[in-house]
C-alpha cells in the first residue's frame, strides 16, 4: 500500500473509533430497574425516581471510607434536596442490619438507608464489591458516573449542579 493509503485508512478507523465512542457515550446506560427497601420499609422503585436526580452509595460500617465521607455525603444530600436530588446509602449485604440500624440512627443520617441482603442490589450495579461505590443517576433515569472510593466532593457537586439544571 502507498503512504497516502494507509493515511487514508488510518484516518478512516480513527473517525470510525471516535463516532463508536461519542455514540456510547451518548446512550449512557439506563440504571438497572430495581427496588430499594429502606431501613423503615418504604419501597423505592428506580421508575419512581424518575426525574430526580440520585446518588447510590454503596457502604459498609466497617468501612473506613465509607464512615469518613457520611458527613460529606448528608451535606450534599441537604444541600440539593429541595431541587429535585435523593440520596439513597446501600448498606452491602455482609454488614449486620443491626448494625446499619446503630450507624444510622447514631449519625442521624439525613437521606434514605437501604439494606442489600442477598446482594442483588450490588449485582444490578454491576457486581459492585468495593465500598463505597458511588453512582450518579440522571432524571431520565440514565447512569453518569460510577465513582470508586471517597468522591472529589468539589467535582461531584459540580456535576450535580449540571444535572439538576438539566431538565
């Protein structure tokens, strides 16, 4: 092949990879259709969090992490309540519900606390085996973000504050 060929080539299959990519990235994932039971047995399906925009965390009491960024976590849910945001904490199916229960009257926790039993929460989430996992799901009931560990709080907020202005 001539050189201006495989520049040719070259440039076709990079456009291809790029249109791929912007395409994926367009049809972000629909969060998995699941029900949350939280600590007072309130159900919550994920049709009925429809144009809100949520954050699932994935935790554990005995995890360090996880207990570190509760406080972070009941300020943003305060402070973007009143706009459309909901918070749901998903204790991971190891942690004793007693001691769910303890954590999260303890801390006064401000937003909704589901417990994960069988672990079919986590599994709707994608296999989710490290706390905290975070999610960030849009109104159209799309998932934004997956964050692994303590979230940058300064950048989650911003991104919350572009998806609550979205409408």
């Amino acid at each position: 092949m001539s050189k201006s060929r495989n520049l040719i080539v070259a440039v076709v299959v990079a456009a291809a990879l790029a249109f791929a990519g912007l395409a994926a990235w367009m049809a972000r994932p629909v969060a998995p259709a699941v029900t949350f039971i939280t600590l007072q047995g309130e159900k919550i399906s994920s049709d009925s969090l429809r144009g809100k925009v949520v954050l699932v965390n994935f935790w554990a009491t005995d995890c360090v992490t996880c207990v570190k960024e509760m406080p972070a976590i009941g300020e943003t849910y305060r402070k973007y309540r009143d706009r459309g945001f909901e918070t749901i904490a998903v204790a991971m199916r190891h942690d004793p519900p007693n001691y769910v229960i303890n954590f999260t009257e303890k801390n006064a926790l401000p937003f909704k606390v589901a417990l994960d039993p069988v672990g079919e929460l986590a599994r709707a989430f994608g296999e989710v085996k490290v706390t905290p996992t975070t999610f960030v799901i849009d109104r159209q009931g799309r998932l934004v973000t997956r964050i692994l560990g303590e979230p940058d709080f300064v950048k989650l907020h911003t991104l919350l504050e572009q998806k609550l202005g979205e409408t």
